[in-house]
C-alpha cells in the first residue's frame, strides 16, 4: 500500500493549480468538504504543514509549495509514461500472446510463423474456442464453430479438403474416387475421427451402398487414426494437410461436391482490430495457409 494514495496527491495538485476549493473539487467531481477531508489526510500522513490560512483562504505553506514544484514535474512525467506504453503496445504485446485451436492446426502454424514477440499454442478443441477467448482479451481462436456475437470477429483462415485413406496392403488398385472403389473399401471396417462430419453415411447415400461396414472406433487424434489405418484395422477420411508422405497409406482425393463443408476462422476481439501488430499477426496466420 502506498504511504501517500494517489488520489490525495491528485487532491494535492489539483487544489495548487487552482488555488481555490470550489474550483479544484468541481475538477475533480467531488464536493467540497470530502476535497477539504482529503488535503487534511495528506497533511497528517506528511507530518509537515503543507497548507496555511491566509486570511479566510487556504493556501500552500513553503513546504507545500516546494512538494507541489517537484510533484507537478514528476505528475505531468506520468504522461510521456502513458505514451511511451501506448506506444509499445501497438509494436508488439507486452506479455505472450495465446493463440487456440485444434492440435494439428497448432502444429502446422508453430512451425511456420515467424513474429516479433513470443506466442503461445494452446491445443483445444473446436468447440472450446470462444470459452478460452472470452476469459482472457489476449488470445485468438481457430476454430470451425463460429458465434453470431457483436464482440467478436470471425474472418476466414482456410477451407478444409479430404482424403479417403485406405492401407495399400488390401491391394485395392484404384487411384481415383469412384463407385468401384467405394464398393471395394466399404466392405472394410470404418475408424473415424471425433469429429468425422458423418462421411461415411454421406457416402452411403450418395452411391447407395447397402454393405458398408459399421464405424468400429472413434479417435480424437489424427496420427493415432493414421497409425490403425496402417495396421490395417479399417479405412477413413484424413483432412489434405495432415497426410504423411507414407507408403503404407493409400490416398484418394474426395471430388469436392462430396467434400464435408469444413471451414476453419480466425475469432478475435474487436477491440484488437485496430492494434498495428495484432493485424500483423492476422495477416501472418492467413498467409500461412493462401
């Protein structure tokens, strides 16, 4: 706690620049007996008399008027302090920066991005994007789940395609999406991710396959799902950008009028828009998947 609270100093030097009670308490916004309270306070607390009568008026003592020339320099420095912070803000955040999102997301941005200030990535799953953003202004969110909220913004950062993804040890020789080769890998188990976009019935209906076999597993991690798949346990749908160069897996791109409708925003606070180094960053985050 400070010895002398700053709301008696601001009492202080607003009464030594207007050198009236009425004047500095209306500048202040309050009434004037609590000014009067409050330079009686700071006279007690400095044990010295920084205040005299003269005549019917108040005014400073020599001690006062000394505290009041050293104090107004020091006071009028807290300017040029809250310039220079303002300042530095719109370089760079003072303090690490969170950026939240999907595991693989994550992974494939920490290795591309270079800023100017630390960044921290924390792994979370879609749909807790707006909780971790909304406890705490310093963060951003990846997420495909957006909310109509006046708050926040939520700008595209890429659309996602798929793979079907099948062990090249079934021997199943088509290269290209097709009836056939839906025929050939339904009759093979499907291992889905946590949050497949119900593919498998999509494909299902749109090629009537009656025999496709039931999803045996789900898994919320990509290269736990990838390494099933190797060993041959069943077949699933990989997102483009988390597929291995791997010649156990077989890769068969979806045509896109069956491609999940999967789009992945960037969701910030208003509030950072203007910042120079946060559109910096915003402009790092989207380039990095053009």
């Amino acid at each position: 706690m400070n010895k002398y609270p700053p709301h008696l100093l601001m009492a202080f030097i607003r009464f030594a620049e207007f050198g009236n009670i009425t004047k500095a308490s209306t500048s202040l916004g309050i009434s004037q007996p609590a000014l009067t309270r409050q330079l009686q306070q700071l006279d007690e607390l400095a044990d010295k008399k920084l205040f005299q009568k003269s005549g019917r008026q108040k005014k400073l003592s020599a001690v006062g008027q000394e505290l009041f020339t050293q104090l107004k320099a020091s006071w009028k420095d807290y300017d040029t302090f809250v310039d220079a912070v303002l300042s530095e803000f719109g370089k760079k955040p003072q303090r690490p920066f969170r950026v939240h999102g999907p595991t693989e997301i994550l992974a494939h941005l920490s290795t591309r991005m270079k800023m100017n200030f630390p960044i921290i990535f924390t792994p979370v799953r879609s749909h807790e994007v707006f909780e971790k953003i909304s406890n705490d202004d310093f963060n951003i969110g990846i997420t495909r789940l957006i909310k109509n909220t006046d708050e926040f913004i939520a700008k595209k950062l890429f659309q996602e395609n798929f793979y079907l993804v099948f062990p090249t040890g079934w021997k199943i020789t088509n290269e290209n999406f097709s009836a056939e080769l839906l025929s050939k890998v339904s009759t093979y188990p499907v291992i889905s991710y946590s949050e497949d976009f119900n593919f498998p019935k999509i494909l299902a209906e749109k090629y009537r396959l009656k025999n496709i076999s039931p999803n045996i597993c789900t898994i919320p991690n990509w290269i736990a799902l990838l390494q099933l798949v190797e060993k041959q346990v069943g077949w699933t749908v990989v997102p483009e950008r988390l597929l291995p160069p791997n010649k156990k897996l077989m890769a068969v791109k979806i045509p896109a009028e069956l491609q999940p409708p999967v789009t992945y925003y960037l969701i910030y606070k208003k509030s950072f828009s203007k910042v120079s180094w946060f559109k910096e960053l915003i402009q790092n985050l989207t380039e990095t998947y053009a």
